[in-house]
C-alpha cells in the first residue's frame, strides 16, 4: 500500500467525520429552534399578518363594497377570486417579502441574543 493512498483514506475519514459533527450540530440546533416558544411566535406572528392583510382586508373589502388602501381599483371579481380558499397559499407566498423580511431580522436577533444567555 503505497504512502497517497493511506494519506487519501484517512483525509476522506476526517472529512467523513467533519461533516458528521456539522450535521449532528445543524440536528442539534434545529431541534432546539423547534422546542422553542419564541420561533412558533414568530411563525404564527407571520401567518397571522399574512392572513389579515392578504385576505381579511380584500374580503372585507368585497363584503362590504367599499375600497380600501390594499383594493383600490381592483374590480370585485378579483376580489371575489383573492377571498377564495384555493387562493390562500398564494395570499401567503405574496406577504413573504413585507412580512417575513422583519420577522425573519426579529428572529435572527433572538436566537443571536439567546445564544449569549448561557
């Protein structure tokens, strides 16, 4: 057996065992993020904005026939089309970027700040 191939086995085990403790690390931190109130907050934080101003205010909007800062000069079919329940997941897709931005700073704080706690 010659010197490159030991040197080439024992490289691919280190490398073998580095990401071995990456992703039992990343599996550590998930679980923590899961078990944790402040993540599940945020997410229902997030859904909850998502659901008001995507879906609330247009079939309010369409309900009651008048035109709100979200439904200016949508014609009440597409209001009508918005309030469906086949269109939620797109309703949700939609206020990602306004929402989940901010959240997602607002999450990033907590978990860094939480990190320091110990």
């Amino acid at each position: 057996m010659s010197a490159s191939t030991l040197r080439s086995h024992s490289d691919s085990t280190a490398l073998a065992a580095r990401h071995n403790t990456v992703a039992r690390s990343l599996r550590a931190e998930l679980y923590r993020l899961r078990s944790w109130p402040a993540m599940w907050t945020t997410v229902g934080t997030w859904f909850l904005l998502a659901m008001v101003f995507g879906y609330v205010f247009p079939y309010v909007s369409y309900t009651t026939g008048t035109a709100g800062f979200s439904t200016e000069g949508e014609p009440t079919e597409a209001l009508l089309q918005s309030a469906l329940p086949e269109s939620i997941p797109d309703i949700l897709v939609q206020g990602t970027p306004l929402f989940g931005g901010a959240l997602v700073l607002v999450l990033g704080a907590l978990i860094a700040g939480n990190g320091y706690s110990w």
